[in-house]
C-alpha cells in the first residue's frame, strides 16, 4: 500500500446500533475497493474486521477493528465499531481515533438506541457526521420514512445527498442529488451512471432543491447566486457542502443495500473521498513537558505525537497496538517514548491494519493508523512522542462499570493465572475492571453488563486456557453496637504444669460511623502489665473480624480496658488474648448489636419521558431520590440506595428504559438494615456459616 499525505487521507468511525449492517458496510466498501478478493460476511465468519473466535462464533462485533482500502487516489481508514451498548468503550475509542462518523441506520427500524448513542459521542468528540441508510432491500424498508425520523431527532442538519431509486426488493440504487444522476446497481453489484429514471425524477427534484438551499443558507454569496440563477451547479455546491460538512452545519444521508448485491456502495465511497474532512483537518491538542497545551497541526515533519486507541492481546503475535498519529512521522525500527508511563519503547516493523492482516509499511505519517507489534508497556489512551520533546494527550473517559460479578477458578491449579489472564483483558477493554474486594476477599470483575462480563470470561478461556465461575458479588455488611456496655473477659485452665490464668474487664461505646474500631488502654495501678494490653488489643480485633450476629466485621465502637488481673506465674499473652475475645463476647450480648447495610450514591440518566418509571422503581428498592439534574434531552436523577437493591439493576434499567439509559453508583455511607430485613439475613448466614463449618470438619 502506497503513503498518502494526510489531505488524502479519511479515518471514519463507522458506528450504530446493533444489527444494522455496520459490519457487513465495511465489507462492502472493502470488497468494492478491491481491499479484500471476496465480499466477507457475518455469517459465515468471513467479515475482515470480525475476525475474533467470539465474534465468529456469535455473530457480533465485540471490539473496534480498523481495516484500511484505496480509492481514488485516497487512504480510507475504516473503524468498524460494535454496535451493543455494553461496548459503547470500544466505540468511544473509534471516535477518538477519527475525523468523522458514519452513523449507519436501517431502513426498517429507523433510529434506534445506539443511533442516538453513537450521535452522541460524535458530537462529544466533534466529528462531522454522515448517515448511511442500510438495507434498503429489506421488506417494509421505508427511507422516507427513516429521514422523518432523522431530522425529528437529530434537526433539519440530516439532509439527503441521494435518493433511494425503489425500495424493499425493488430498490436499485441511488440518485446523486449533487450532480442529479442516477447509479443503477444490477444484480452482479456493478454500478452503472445514467439519467435519473423518470418515475423518481419529481421526488429528487424537490430533495435536489432542499439540499442547494440548505447549502446556500450557510454563504452569503452562494445565497445570492442561488436567488438570481434559481440553481446551483455541482461546481458551486461541492466546495460549500463539504465545508458546511466539516463544520456540522449539514449532515449528509445517503442510501444503501451493502449485502449480496452491494449497492449504493461505490457511492458511499466516493461521497467519503469527495465529501469528509481530511485527516488534516482537525488540529490535536496536547499536554507538552511543562504542562501547558500546544496546539500540533498535522504535519509529518512536525514532532511526533501518536495515541493508542486499541490494544489487542494475541495469543501468537503478543500483545498488537493501534495508534493514530496526528503529529510527525512513526518509523519502523524506531524509539520512542511513552510520555503517560515514562518509558521508551523500541519499535520493530510497523504496519497499516486490514482486520486481522497487516500490511508492512516503512512509516506512518501524519493523519494516518498504523500497528505495532509486542511494545511492552504501552496501552489503550497512552501517548507515544518523541523523549526530547515528549507530548501527551488528555484521556479520554471511558464509562465506568455498571455490574459486577464474584469469579473463583474452576480448577484449583488455575488460581495463579487468574489475574495474569484478567489483565490481558482489561488490556484490551478498557471498560472492563477486576480487583480484590478487602472486605469479603472476593476476586471481582466488573463490566457494562452481564453479557459484557460473560463474553469476557470466554475470551479468557480461550485466549490464557483459565476457565472461572461466576458469582453475583456478596454484599459487604457490617455490624456494630447501638449502646454502651461493661463487660468481663476471664480465661482460667489448669493443666499439668504452667496453668493459663488472665482477667480483663472492658467497656464498650459506639462510635460514628465510619470511625471503624478504637481501643483505649485506661489501665491504671498495674491489674494488667502493660506486656499484656497488646494481646488484649489483639484477642478483640481477632474476634470483631468474625462479627457476632452474621459474621460480618464488627465496626464503628470503641474498647476501654480499664481493669483486670493476672498471675505471676500462668499468665501469658495467650491466655490475654483469649480473655479479650471473651470480654468482646461478653459487651455484644449486652451493648444491642446490629446490622449496616452498605448506601450507594446512584445516579441515573435516561430520556425524561422515562423518568416516572425511573423514580417508581427506585423507590421500590428502598431508594431515597435526592434531585434531577437537565443534560440535553436527557434528565439525572440522584439518589442513595442500598447496594443490596442494585445488585440486578442493570438489566432492569435497560428494560425500563429499552436500553437508553445508563448509571452510575459508588458507596456514599452505611445505615442500619431494617430489624426484618435483618432477621432474614442472620437466618441465611446461619446456614451458610454452619455448611461451611460442616466442611472444614
């Protein structure tokens, strides 16, 4: 593959909601290119950027893969990106990576979910936007109907560029509203230019007239040549329409049917070439050495400065990265230095990404992807520069984990992989998190969603051969007392020999919360020596750990040892060790114990229409709303709930709210659990603990 400077060079996003054709496009466009020898489908595991055993074997994208093609004397970088929400990170980092989206749509469902979604996060990033209307030959396919629904959501910006010529199993191709001529696929996916076909030639004069007026509307001059000569030619429009692109006063529609027969496709690629910004559009911001931003045109002898936006971990090629450069030159065989780790990372050959297949390239220029293979600390949202003019871009926010799960090896022998392999994924997934909970000891993963976490554990399985179990994690409760208490602690044995002899006498207080535990040594006149107050200390916190009604740690109270006794000779700090723990038995029988439940802070985005239902169930789960905050079109809803209520309220916010909304949670304080919620969890945990007695026997 040949180099191209920058201008002739377009990274697009290609993004949606799932099952829309996103993938089987970009196969498309790379068969129509001649980038790949045979059109490669979902199906049959054959799509080039589908080319992970888990997206084969389930027929989804998963992760974000680049696949790069010729046309037209231009480098077409291609970002095919997941279409679920639970990888909405995978499309996050695609964005980061492009300088404009293609929003594909299906001519049948019309806007949907991840539509709006992925509208979103292009106009987070601010990338100029096309919508591709896909499968347009699919019964009750209805493109006038699906541009309603565009320009209701989105604004009058969506305006055609072409209109379908038919529809459902008539549809056969498109008409050219810039130039007014009609692209006639036939049934061998050859695409022929003619006139328009009579019967369309009214509707794509009026759509004709709506796009010259929406494009005069953004330059005085061409406003004025369009009120005397009542028209625009192609000359005119192009230079106006590819501006007003770029500066997202207009986004362009246009329509296609990229299966079998891939129509509509060659347009698709000419209108990226004629039509998107090129990659050096956009200037990059970035963080120098002495922490001020410097603004870096896209030159390819500038300073390097490149940003991973994809590590994939390959059980045979080793860990792959993907980077875009927007400033400078990355050379095979070249150092150079990762400003977020402060490491230098020696480069071995360099190649331009086609799916799965790399092609070795000598360079890679400003404004275009490229991959590195084995780089041993560099990850997703790292910057690579140069070390004597090192740069840094700022990261970028990848959503945080809505669900997690408690994993145990499947096999004993398994236990030491485990987090080698988590770390591998997490790697690769950048909204996937693991680590060890201090308060129940267990090894949690988290991710966007139960499918997300599931999908994960059988990546692990097949990459790093560790299989795990999966839990719902245990709710971390805690106990503590509600009143003061005096309390005595005596641990007397004869034996033969040495006896075992201590005395201690204790006084309990509750505490506020989270002031966990406190012991006061008020020992005065000698009753114990002071060799023994730590043992005391020690039986205590040994025994608090185990709780006393579940078993949960006992917190948030205080220990004054104020008096005691002991012997010359059986003394010991053994048999004071027992003594506290029995004086701490001895203080919860009298100081009413009881159960805390762990208060999160929960914050939950959806549309308004949902917020009724939202609030209602919430409340439902002992939640206590705390105020709405207004973000778009979209409401906040703040509120503390239990943790133990939140466990399944992923799914259950993606029904209410048919999977537009998102939340976010993370622990706000604990509160007492209701006296009857309470006497069913000491009930439970009496049988857990006696089972797990039973077993140790």
């Amino acid at each position: 593959m040949k180099q191209y400077p920058a201008t002739a060079i377009r990274n697009v996003a290609v993004a949606g909601h799932n099952g829309v054709g996103k993938t089987t496009l970009v196969s498309a466009l790379l068969h129509e290119a001649g980038a790949v020898n045979r059109f490669g489908r979902v199906d049959d595991g054959s799509a080039p950027t589908d080319f992970d055993p888990e997206e084969i074997e389930r027929k989804i994208s998963i992760g974000l893969a680049v696949a790069a093609l010729e046309w037209k004397k231009h480098k077409i970088n291609l970002i095919d990106t997941p279409g679920y929400g639970i990888f909405t990170a995978e499309m996050i980092c695609a964005m980061r990576a492009a300088d404009a989206a293609i929003i594909v749509v299906d001519a049948v469902a019309g806007v949907e979910v991840q539509t709006e979604k992925a509208w979103q996060v292009a106009e987070e990033f601010g990338l100029p936007k096309m919508i591709v209307v896909n499968r347009m030959d699919r019964e009750n396919a209805d493109g006038g109907r699906v541009m309603d629904q565009l320009q209701t959501k989105f604004g009058r910006s969506c305006v055609c560029v072409e209109a379908p010529i038919g529809k459902e199993k008539g549809f056969r191709g498109a008409i050219d509203l810039i130039g007014m001529k009609g692209f006639l696929t036939d049934d061998s996916g050859k695409t022929i230019e003619g006139p328009i076909p009579e019967e369309f030639a009214a509707d794509a004069s009026t759509l004709h007239e709506a796009l010259v007026e929406m494009v005069a509307e953004g330059d005085d001059a061409l406003m004025e040549t369009f009120f005397s000569q009542g028209n625009l030619t192609e000359e005119q429009m192009l230079p106006a329409l590819r501006n007003a692109i770029r500066d997202r006063k207009i986004v362009p529609v246009l329509f296609a049917a990229a299966g079998d027969h891939e129509r509509g496709v060659e347009k698709i690629l000419d209108e990226i070439v004629d039509l998107l910004p090129g990659a050096d559009s956009f200037p990059a911001a970035a963080i120098g050495r002495d922490g001020k931003t410097d603004v870096l045109t896209c030159d390819p002898s500038g300073p390097v400065a490149a940003i991973v936006f994809k590590t994939i971990s390959d059980p045979f090629t080793g860990r792959l990265t993907l980077f875009r450069v927007h400033s400078g030159t990355v050379r095979a065989d070249g150092t150079y230095w990762n400003a977020n780790r402060e490491v230098a990372e020696r480069f071995g050959p360099v190649f331009s990404p086609l799916g799965k297949q790399m092609i070795t390239v000598p360079e890679v220029p400003a404004g275009d992807i490229g991959v590195i293979a084995k780089l041993k600390e560099t990850l997703t949202g790292d910057t690579l520069s140069a070390k004597e003019k090192p740069y840094r871009f700022p990261a970028v926010a990848i959503p945080e984990p809505a669900i997690s799960f408690s994993i145990e090896p499947k096999s004993k022998g398994d236990e030491d992989k485990i987090s080698i392999a988590l770390a591998k994924l997490t790697e690769e997934d950048p909204s996937l998190k693991f680590h060890r909970d201090a308060d129940t000891s267990e090894l949690l993963l988290s991710g966007a969603g139960q499918l997300h976490v599931e999908i994960a554990v059988a990546r692990m399985k097949r990459k790093s051969n560790v299989e795990v179990i999966l839990h719902p994690p245990k709710v971390p409760y805690r106990e503590t007392i509600t009143r003061p208490a005096e309390a005595h602690g005596r641990h007397k044995k004869q034996t033969g020999g040495h006896g075992q002899f201590a005395d201690c006498k204790i006084r309990v207080k509750p505490l506020p919360r989270g002031s966990d535990f406190e012991f006061v040594d008020d020992i005065f006149g000698g009753s114990i020596p002071r060799n023994y107050i730590p043992a005391v200390e020690k039986g205590i916190q040994d025994t608090r750990k185990k709780g006393y009604l579940a078993g949960y740690p006992m917190v948030d109270f205080r220990v004054e040892l104020f008096d005691g006794q002991y012997h010359d000779v059986d003394s010991s700090e053994m048999a004071f060790k027992i003594a506290g723990s029995l004086a701490y038995k001895d203080a919860m029988e009298k100081a009413k114990p009881t159960i805390l439940e762990p208060i999160m802070k929960v914050g939950v985005r959806a549309p308004q229409e949902y917020m009724g239902d939202l609030m209602g169930d919430l409340t439902s789960r002992r939640g206590r709303p705390s105020g709405m905050d207004q973000i778009g079109d979209d409401a906040v809803v703040k509120a503390e709930v239990p943790l133990s209520e939140m466990l399944s309220y992923s799914a259950v916010l993606r029904s209410l709210t048919q999977g537009r909304g998102s939340f976010t949670m993370e622990l706000s304080h604990y509160e007492e659990l209701p006296r009857p919620l309470q006497e069913k969890l000491i009930a439970e945990r009496a049988k857990v603990l006696h089972k797990a007695d039973a077993e140790a026997e």
